[in-house]
C-alpha cells in the first residue's frame, strides 16, 4: 500500500508541475503581447488595409461585369438591325477615399510613389489630429519612414527611419 500511495504523490507532483508550467507560459504571453500593443494595432491596420485592398478589387470587377452585361443586353438588342455596339472601354476612374484615413494614405502614396515592397498604414494620430502614417518593408515590417499628415489641408511631415 505505502508503495501505490508513493507513486500516486509522484502523478500528482507531476501534473501539478506540468499545470504551472502552462500558467507560467500563459502569463509571459500576455505579458509579451501588452508590452508591445503597437505591433498588435500595426497587425490589425494591415489586415483592414488588405480588407479594403480586397473589397476595391472587387468593386472594380463588379463594376466590370456589369458593364460586360450592359454591353451585351446593347448587342442582342440591336441585332434585330445588324448594328452591334463595339466594348465599351472598361476603365476606371480613381474613387475619392471615403475615410480620414484611406485619405491620409491617399497622400503619403502619392508622395512615396509606387513601391510594391512597401505597405502603408496608419499608425495612429498626435494630439493635434493629424494622422500618422507608417511605411514599411513588407518582408520585414521594418518601420522605412513616418509621415504625420493633416487629412484637411493635405500637408505632411516626413520623418525617414535610418
């Protein structure tokens, strides 16, 4: 008996150990991720911005397929007369952003130029309300510039990271 109450001392004694270990780990993660709350805001800018990116991409085709489909109703209509209507051209023109903030990138795209290794995204806004804009290297998220823009008069600051 003494030998089967030993060896139950020695389970518990090792799951209570591999219990605080998972605490422990837990606990450093939390901690990591409040230490650090700018990466977590930085991840979640760049999702929304690659939402946005998505849904433009799909509005075009949308707008796309429907002029496909007017240009089609157009042909079978005047078939009846031999007459068909060529392709209208599908071209688009750029939208107006519709937030502050697709406004503020707007302006630091135009400024940075087109660049496909870099993302840019807002990192959030000074006291003064203007919004600051983060370029950054899209292989490594390291931080290329800074722009601080004022979204009412369409001026800005440039800060280059070294």
């Amino acid at each position: 008996m003494k030998k089967g109450v030993i060896i139950g001392i020695i389970l518990v004694a090792i799951v209570l150990v591999a219990i605080i270990t998972l605490l422990i780990i837990n606990h450093n993660k939390k901690m990591e991720a409040s230490a650090n709350p700018q990466n977590e805001i930085s991840n979640e800018i760049l999702n929304e911005e690659e939402n946005v990116e998505s849904n433009e991409v799909n509005e075009v085709n949308e707008e796309e397929n429907l002029q496909n489909t007017e240009n089609q109703n157009v042909t079978s209509n005047n078939q009846e007369a031999q007459n068909t209507v060529p392709n209208a051209s599908t071209e688009t023109l750029e939208e107006e952003p519709k937030t502050a903030e697709e406004k503020a990138i707007k302006i630091v795209k135009k400024d940075w130029g087109e660049d496909s290794s870099v993302k840019i995204s807002i990192d959030g806004m000074d006291s003064a309300g203007r919004y600051v804009v983060a370029v950054r290297d899209k292989e490594t998220t390291k931080a290329l510039a800074f722009y601080t823009v004022n979204i009412s008069d369409g001026t800005f600051t440039k800060r280059e990271m070294v």
